[in-house]
C-alpha cells in the first residue's frame, strides 16, 4: 500500500516501554499503548518528516507539534508516519520522494489526499487511529474512500504547531482518523484545548447535545451545480430515508451561496501560499516538485496581490453563507465525496455523473466548510457493486464538535 514511508522500530519500542513503566507506576492514561500513525508533515520530535517533499528529504522535527505531544501525554505510541501528497496540496496521495499510496482493498486505486497515508493504515487494520491534517477535505475524502471516519474539527479546537509553515493561509487543522466515531471523540478529547503557544487555538466550550430537537438539513449536491455518481447520490438519498424512518426529522435545504462562490476563486490562496514559501526553490530547480506541486507554484506567482484579495473576499463570503445557513438549521448532511476511488496513476477520475471530471471534480463537498472554519466528520455509508465506500458528510456550527460527535455516533448506530 505504501501508506507508512518511515518506521524506527527502536524508537517506538522504547516509547512503548516507557508507557508500561507509566502503567506500573499506577499512572492512569486514556491512550495507554494505542499505536498511531501521524502523517508526515506533522512534526513528531526526532522523527524524519518530510511533507513528502524532496526539499525535506532529511529534516528531522526538533519536537512534538502540540497536539503529538498531549497524545503522547495520554499514553499513545506512535508506530510510523503516514504518507502524504508534497505539502498536503494534492487530492490524490504521491509525490516524487514517496511514490503512490494505493487503496487498500484495490491497489490499482488511490485512497485519495492527501491524508491517504494514514487513512489506509487504519482502513487496513494497522493501526487503530491515525493522525491527518485537514485543509479542504483531506482528512474525510480519503477516509470517505477506504470506508473509515475522518473528522475535522472547529478551526482552533485542536492546536497546529508548532511546525511546518501551511500554505493554506490558516485552514489547516488537525484532523484525528479512525474505524469508527468512538474512537475518534476520544482522540479529540486528547487532543482539543487551547495552549498559549498557538494564539489561534482556543477552548471547547459547548457541551454535546442530543440530536432530540436538533434541527437537521440534507443538501444533497450542497446548493452547487456539481457533478455526484448515480450510485452516490442513490446511496445518499437512501441513508437520509433509513434515518427518518429511525425518527430523525431531516428536512432538505441548500445553503445560498454568493455569486462567484466556487472553488475556483479560492483556490489562488493556496497557490500564493506554495509561492511564498517554495518560489525561491522552484526558480533555482523547479523540476525538485511534482509536476503539479510546480504548476500550483508557478501559478501562484502569477498572482497579483489583487488576485490575493479576491481570494480572500469569497473565502469570507462562504464563510458569512453558512454562518446565515446555521441559523436555521444545527446540523447538514451531505456527500463526503461525489465518487469511489479511481486509478492511483490519475489526479480524479475521468467522469463524475456523467460528466467530464476536472482534475479537483472529486473534491467538490468539502472545501467551503474549511473557509467557514466549521467542524464536519465523515462516516461511511455505502459501498458500489464492487465494495468500494463513499462517506456521508455532517457539518455542525463552528464550537459544536462535541455535539457534531454525539450526532456522528447515533448516526453510525443507525446505519450499522
């Protein structure tokens, strides 16, 4: 599968047994021994870390990034690092340093991107729980693919750094992956809570509510002219029907979205950001990145400080769209993704309901939620004639990731 590029047996069997001595000092631990997998552009102190990236080759992270550290506080054992596309900027998971990740239950598909490392270790049964990033839907498309849960919390519930600089001029956050919703409430437990080292990150503070009363939306292709596969949009449309019959009340509502709200207008922040921090390395060798990491860069310095802007002004307007949107409803449901996984060799699929896919067609559900800094989770729900997943996608009002997870785990019960 390639999904884990580096291990240091040595390493974690020495952590592993500085955990028991923990347990015999009568130490009580939330993670005690759980084996995890971080993906590798998260730093993991004295682990090589390479974003999947040439560039980073042979860095070795001086620490723990935050969140690594409070995980290894509750006990867990980190077993390897995950694979990632260079810089996390990519939908499906390769690079030129690590090669293709492939789909655990078809190796000549792709998990997806670019959390697919992690996603198809814990999709193969390697590790329990896994640690992704999330910028526009990299940790819940892949595991929407392989058929686990992957979560993406409120923006600052989970603190980021400290670590590599993002590109994504603030959208990504940590992103806890796992075979079931259960798991992944309790990692976020861990993991949640400001630190004073991350002036963004800030506390949880809502409790959860039960969905009881919970005013609960459907959109099923989220208010966009977007392209999703008959066997994803039949399969969607069927989960919504078991779970009204189960008593849930779901009403179908689109978010409005502003004139010229498309992933196409935000997507410059993204190339600007690769410009600013690898221009200087791709005009003294561009050929250092994958073909599409240095179009992405060479695009961004194109742009125009203008440009930049504009990006920014439709970011907040699909922020303010669904701030105005959960006013009236607590949670929305949507497709995760609006297709199965496709040959690992391709950037997306060729067609997506019928239609032409562009190389971002895939990605359609879940960019905007990460510009509205909203916690969303995706658990799977279906699979096509050939056994291969699609997920079902829960937004909840930015602050409610407890509720978000209770909301997630009676759904899961639902559909088991």
């Amino acid at each position: 599968m390639n999904a884990v590029v580096t291990v240091d047996p040595e390493r974690t069997l020495a952590d592993a047994a500085a955990v028991d001595a923990r347990l015999r000092a009568g130490e009580t631990m939330p993670l005690a021994g759980v084996p995890i997998i971080v993906k590798d552009n998260i730093w993991v102190g004295g682990w090589r870390v390479t974003q999947g990236s040439r560039l980073f080759c042979d860095f070795i992270a001086p620490r723990d990034g935050i969140a690594i550290e409070r995980l290894r506080k509750a006990g867990a054992v980190i077993v390897g690092i995950g694979a990632t596309s260079e810089f996390a900027c990519k939908g499906v998971t390769t690079s030129l340093l690590c090669g293709p990740t492939r789909h655990p239950l078809d190796p000549t598909l792709t998990p997806g991107g670019s959390s697919g490392g992690p996603a198809a270790a814990v999709a193969a049964g390697l590790v329990p729980l896994a640690i992704g990033t999330d910028a526009g839907g990299s940790s819940r498309r892949p595991p929407a693919h392989v058929g686990v849960a992957g979560f993406k919390p409120s923006y600052g519930a989970i603190p980021y750094g400290p670590g590599f600089a993002e590109p994504f001029f603030g959208l990504s956050v940590m992103a806890p992956i796992a075979a079931d919703v259960a798991d992944i409430a309790l990692a976020f437990e861990v993991m949640a809570g400001a630190d004073p080292r991350d002036p963004d990150s800030a506390g949880i503070a809502h409790e959860a509510t039960d969905l009881a009363g919970l005013r609960i939306a459907f959109s099923p292709r989220l208010g966009l002219d977007v392209a999703v596969d008959d066997v994803v949009a039949n399969g969607l449309v069927s989960v919504i029907a078991r779970l009204s019959a189960g008593g849930l009340g779901i009403m179908q509502r689109d978010p409005v979205w502003p004139a010229g709200a498309t992933e196409e207008a935000i997507m410059p922040l993204q190339h600007a950001g690769l410009a600013a921090l690898y221009g200087d390395a791709f005009g003294k060798d561009p050929t250092v990145f994958d073909p599409d990491i240095a179009r992405q860069i060479e695009r961004g310095l194109s742009w125009s400080g203008t440009d930049v802007a504009a990006a920014l002004v439709a970011s907040a307007a699909i922020a303010n769209a669904f701030a105005a949107f959960f006013t009236e409803v607590d949670l929305l449901l949507t497709p995760t993704v609006p297709c199965v996984a496709w040959p690992f060799t391709q950037a997306g699929p060729d067609t997506i309901g019928g239609r032409a896919a562009s190389p971002r067609g895939h990605a359609v559900f879940t960019p905007f939620v990460n510009h509205a800094r909203l916690p969303a989770i995706s658990i799977p729900c279906g699979t096509d004639a050939r056994g291969l997943p699609f997920g079902l996608q829960i937004i909840a009002r930015r602050g409610q990731d407890r509720t978000l997870l209770r909301a997630a785990r009676q759904i899961e019960a639902e559909l088991a």
